[in-house]
C-alpha cells in the first residue's frame, strides 16, 4: 500500500504587471525602476509650455492690432497743419498748428461755415479757409457783403473787413462737386476770390479743421 504524501505543493507565484517597479518624479520625467530589468523613462507632457507659447502669440498678434488702430486714427484725425498768415483770424493764428479730420468728408458732405485744408496742383503747403459758397450756388459779394444765389447769406459766418471782392465782384457759379472758401479776415487774399485759388474742389479738401494743438493756451477744439 502505497504511502501518502500530505506536504502541501507549492505553487509558482504570477507576478502582477508592474510589480517590482518603483515610481519617482524628478525635473518632469517619470522614472519607473524593476529590480531586475534596469531603468525606464517616459517623458511626461508639459501643456503649459504649449499654453506658454500660445499666450505670447496671442500678445503679439494684440500689440500688433493697437499699432495698426494708432496709425488709422492718427493718419484720419492726426494730419497737422500749421497756419501761415492771418487770414483765417481771429480763429486762427498765424503760426497756429492744426489737426484735421481726414475721414469725415467720406461720410457726408462739407457744409457751409466749415474750415477745411485743401491742397491744389502746384501748391507746396495746405491752405487753410472757411467753405461760403455750395456746390450749385451762385455767390457774389457786393458792398461788402456775401450774396448766395442773389440773398445776402444767412448763416452766422462772419467775414470781417470784406473790401476786395475779386472773380466774386460778378456772379460766380459753383459746379456740382466745387466750393467758394474765404479767410475770417475779409482783408487778406489767398481765397476763392483770386484767380490763383479760385473755387475749390471736392477733390482738392483735404480734411476738416477740428482741434488747435498748439499753442498751449489756445488749445482745444474749432
């Protein structure tokens, strides 16, 4: 008869996966270690560096924006212009400088009593006068004074001193796009007056007197 054999068998113990391994993180790269199969490294993702970058991408396309809105507004509200003379006196000055509203006249018209810059062929500086006349109007001055289509202008337009009539001492017709411009002060020239200025076009205004920007005391807007 056979003997019995009561000795418990010992079976092989499974591993777990990963059992051995010890962890560690250092610097941003995960260590896993196995007492017999040496070092293993895996490299661990960093989002914030890509949001790093993404944020200092997006601060330059910024910066870039306000530069390009600070050239538009200066190059349509920031065109300076100084004042040679005193024929727009007492408004202004001579030796006064100017900012003029390039961008407005693309969205409505000019209007009697305006003072605008305009620049015609031939011409080395903008010149710098007040709109009487509209495109359509006949103007004419008499005695002194301003006469749109036969009536003696109606609008608070003050011309001081007005002696010299010039082309306006006969009835002078204004096309559909020209303006008959003078100076406040009725005794200068330079204006729709003189055969060298005569009337100005729509084309030829470059923009609308809005702010005196020097000097200092005089400051503030036309």
């Amino acid at each position: 008869m056979q003997g019995l054999d009561f000795r418990k068998k010992r079976g092989k113990k499974v591993k777990k996966p990963g059992a051995g391994r010890k962890r560690s993180t250092r610097g941003g790269l995960r260590f896993e270690t196995e007492t017999k199969r040496g070092l293993h490294f895996e490299q661990e993702k960093d989002p914030a560096g890509r949001i790093g970058i993404k944020g200092v991408i997006l601060w330059i396309v910024e910066i870039l924006i306000v530069c390009m809105a600070a050239v538009l507004l200066v190059a349509a509200f920031g065109q300076r212009v100084s004042i040679a003379g005193d024929s727009m006196a007492p408004a202004l000055k001579n030796g006064d400088v100017i900012l003029i509203n390039r961008a407005v006249y693309h969205f409505k018209e000019p209007q009697r009593g305006d003072i605008v810059a305009f620049s015609q062929a031939g011409d080395r500086h903008d010149s710098v006068k007040r709109i009487v006349g509209l495109p359509g109007e006949t103007v004419q001055i008499t005695d002194g004074k301003i006469l749109i289509n036969g009536e003696e202008m109606s609008e608070d337009i003050h011309v001081s001193g007005i002696e010299y009539a010039g082309l306006a001492e006969e009835p002078v017709e204004l096309g559909d796009d020209e303006y008959f411009v003078m100076g406040d002060n009725g005794t200068a020239g330079g204006d729709s007056r003189d055969p060298g200025t005569g009337n100005v076009k729509k084309e030829e205004i470059r923009g609308k007197a809005w702010y005196i920007a020097s000097p200092s005391e005089d400051r503030g807007t036309i």
